[in-house]
C-alpha cells in the first residue's frame, strides 16, 4: 500500500512531499553553483552587495570572535566575517550542498582566506555544533529554500552564547506602494530569462523566483523567530523591504 500521510510543502509553486523538497533544492544549487556570483550581480545590479555589507556591520562580532555561516554557499558573508574577527577569530562556512561549499573554499583560497575557516557539510535544521558554541551565526537568501524553517531557527538559536545573535538575510514583502507591481513583473520576466543566457538554466531561476513568494514576510518571520527561542527580534527593510535583516537575540 501506497503512504500517502505524507506532508505537503511548497517547492515554488509546487506543492511535493517534505522528504522530497531537499533534493530537489540540492539539484537545484547543484545546477547553478558554478554561476552563482555572476548571477546575484546581474540580478540584484549589485546590490546584494551592500546587503551583505549592512548585515556584516549588524553582527556585532569583534576580534576573535566565532561566527557560523549557514547556508553560506559561495562564502560572501564567511569573507566578510573572516576579515571582521582577524586570525584569532574562527569562521565555519557550512552548505548542504558540497557543489556550493566547493564553490566557496575556492573562493575563500583565491582570496588569501585559509587561516581561520574551516567548512562543514552541514543542514540547517540539524546543526552539528555543540550548544553555545558561537558568538553569531548567520543565514543569507537560504532560509527560504529550508524545509521546515522552524527547526532551522530553533537550530541556529541553540548554537549561539548567550548575548549572541543570529542574522537572517532574505527576500521579503515591498513595502513602497506601486514597488511590488514592478518587482513582480522583474522577477518573473526577467530573472528566469537571465538564468537561460547566463547559466543556461531557466528552470532553476524559475523556482528561485517563486521561492522568493512563498518565503513568510517580515512579521511572520519575526514571529517564527520569537517562537524558536530568542528573546527578540528586530528587523531592517532593505531596497523598500524587496529584502529584510531579523536580528534574533539570545539573552
């Protein structure tokens, strides 16, 4: 007899069962590691960027410090971190997907970064970490791709000291009038034509897109995160709220 008591999640638009979102993620990441960087410039016009750069200086960390990198594929926050706590500090860089941790520790050795990242194989709802183990930990445009967001967060909240915080860097709800007609209308016309030219993959930009849709907005992550376990939340809307900083604290 067939199992159908399966839970439903969303893959895109799609609905499939939560045993099967992760590898389908994985194909997904699999297919655009080797294009990845050029792709968020070409996307964002640069602006992931300065993102990155906002949720670098939000994270409190000093040197010495530990710091974790979820969901870190190409390394662009490890990069920014490893130079924030200095040699004596520790960064791990972790990725579900060995093509994107590939992708990052040849970046990390192309830019002289070796002495103090190490890198993980590592999912997030189940980070194999010792409890308070770091200063701060960070997700960037990788919580949405998560198959139960709640164990992610519950995950990152446990691994960080008291005093710590966890950063999450995401897609998130326009909050300019007018701006979400035009953002729809980007996102779904033009990114997945980009992907065809530049990576030869539109499928996988297709989804992209529509994981962006489905990913809670700013309140609902908020909640999500004060249900996990931290002690409170703030966030930034960035770009008109097309992308948020949470800030979770842990006291």
């Amino acid at each position: 007899m067939s199992n159908n008591t399966s839970k439903q999640t969303h893959f895109g638009f799609n609905d499939v069962n939560e045993s099967d979102k992760a590898g389908l993620v994985a194909e997904v990441f699999s297919s655009v590691a080797s294009s990845y960087d050029i792709m968020n410039d070409l996307m964002s016009f640069g602006a992931h960027r300065l993102w990155k750069r906002f949720t670098i200086s939000r994270s409190g960390l000093r040197r010495g410090g530990a710091v974790l990198d979820v969901a870190g594929g190409s390394g662009d926050l490890a990069r920014g971190f490893a130079k924030q706590v200095g040699e004596s500090g520790r960064v791990v860089l972790t990725d579900i997907n060995q093509d994107m941790l590939d992708q990052g520790r040849a970046n990390m050795i192309d830019e002289g970064l070796i002495k103090n990242i190490e890198y993980a194989l590592a999912d997030a709802e189940q980070l194999q970490f010792d409890d308070e183990e770091f200063d701060c930990a960070c997700i960037s445009f990788g919580l949405r791709n998560v198959t139960r967001k709640e164990n992610a967060l519950k995950s990152m909240c446990r691994v960080i000291k008291p005093g710590g915080r966890v950063l999450i860097l995401e897609f998130s709800s326009p909050i300019i009038p007018g701006l979400d007609k035009a953002y729809d209308f980007y996102s779904f016309n033009v990114i997945p034509k980009i992907g065809k030219i530049v990576a030869s993959d539109e499928d996988s930009y297709q989804y992209l897109v529509e994981s962006i849709r489905k990913h809670p907005d700013q309140e609902s992550l908020k909640k999500m995160m004060l249900d996990a376990g931290f002690d409170e939340v703030k966030y930034h809307n960035l770009s008109g709220g097309i992308v948020a900083l949470h800030i979770g604290y842990k006291y």
